[in-house]
C-alpha cells in the first residue's frame, strides 16, 4: 500500500540515484536488489514501481553498449535532459559557480565531506545526499530543485527515453507533482560543438568540455565532525 508520508525514504533515494547513474556491469548487476529495496519502504505508488520495474528490465535486456551508449545519449548531449540540476538554470553562467559553491556548503553544514568526481548538482550525488538527510528535511531540500526536475522530466518524456520515470520518482517520493513543462528550445549540437571563428572574439562556445563517459565508481559522503547543522536549501 502507497505512503503518503514513509517514516523513511533512504533506501529509495539511493536507489533511484543509482538507477539515474552510468550503466556499467556493476549496476546492471544489482537492478533486483534495486527494486526490492524501493519495494522494501513503499515510498512509490504501486503504478510507478511498475514503470521503474519495466525500466530495469529494459537496461536488463539491452546490450550493455547499448545501454551505455542510449544513456550518453540521453545525458551528455543536451542541455535539457542534463543530469547537472544548474546547468538547467544557469547554463555555462558565472552564476552556476556560486550556486555549486552554496550546495557544496549546504552538504558542509550537514557535517557531511563531498568525495567524488562529479560536480555536487549532479543529480545521483544530490539524491545521496538527500539519502543521508531525515525524510522531511529530504523532501524539503529535493522540493527546492521541483521546477528543474519537472523540466528535466520533460525533456525525457519528449525523447521517449524510459528514464522519465525514474525522474518522475524523485519527484513524487520529495512530495512534488508530476507535470509537464514547456521546454526552451536549444541549439542543435552542431552549433553548440563548432569551433569558433579564428580571431573571433572572447567566445567560449564550443570550448566547453564534453562529458566523459562515467566510470561506475560509486559516489561518497563521509561524515565531517566538525558541523553537525542541517542543511539550509540550495540557491538555484
């Protein structure tokens, strides 16, 4: 039965965050143990475990190339479907510096130490992070990023790409409604990849790295003695 307010939502946002991570060997490998643990706290309505069941076993059933290859598709080309949260609000903007600097202090004042090699937005860290937080202050915390998850649900949902439905798990396990957004048109990646006209200016664009495959490596939080204050929200 669906629990409009689970004592703890842990395990599932730890779930979900893997199921939004590369999908190399070693994740393929633990999807049942994946769902018994979103079965286990019944944070999700019975319809949306459905979905992430199916999609489990659509990555299951894929090439493991394939699979890589569909989630770089749907991840690393494109600023809608990215899974860095303040790529969508600020882009390549000065401002992204300062909000990731405020995210990394609202992880700090959580007496929590950030260890890995993605930036703190990125969607799976922020899900581990909520993971590590009491259920209200999670939902609180992950209701802030509502309006990029919507978004980014969005731009899934118009790319049929199955991994709208983990999103949309976030999103209702955090207390949000699922909804459909108008999405801003952007640039082909053509036009985004050129290489700028020599002598053009001060323009970066097409300078921008591209993203490198993941790894797999697992993503830490280690507990810092120094602070132990909950966290105080995100600036987005």
């Amino acid at each position: 039965m669906f629990k409009k307010n689970p004592t703890s939502v842990r395990l599932t946002l730890r779930a979900l965050g893997y199921l939004l991570s590369y999908p190399d060997a070693q994740l393929r490998s633990v999807m049942p143990q994946l769902i018994d643990a979103l079965q286990a706290e019944q944070a999700l309505t019975a319809e949306r475990m459905d979905e992430l069941k199916a999609v489990c076993q659509h990555l299951a059933a894929l090439d493991p190339l394939e699979a890589e290859a569909r989630y770089v598709d749907n991840f690393d080309r494109g600023r809608q479907t990215s899974l860095h949260l303040f790529e969508h609000v600020h882009g390549d903007s000065r401002e992204r510096g300062p909000a990731l600097i405020d995210l990394m202090q609202t992880y700090e004042k959580a007496g929590l130490q950030f260890e890995a090699d993605e930036l703190p937005d990125h969607l799976p860290v922020v899900l581990e992070f909520a993971s590590t937080q009491p259920p209200e202050v999670a939902r609180e915390f992950l209701g802030e990023m509502a309006h990029i998850l919507n978004a980014l649900f969005s731009a899934l949902v118009a790319r049929s790409s199955p991994y709208a439905s983990v999103v949309a798990a976030v999103l209702e396990v955090s207390g949000q409604r699922v909804q459909s957004v108008a999405l801003t048109p952007e640039p082909a990646m053509d036009e985004v990849w050129a290489e700028p006209e020599a002598f053009g200016g001060c323009s970066t664009q097409g300078q921008s790295k591209p993203g490198n495959l993941r790894d797999g490596q697992p993503l830490h939080f280690v507990r810092n003695a120094r602070t132990e204050r909950a966290p105080q929200g995100v600036s987005a």
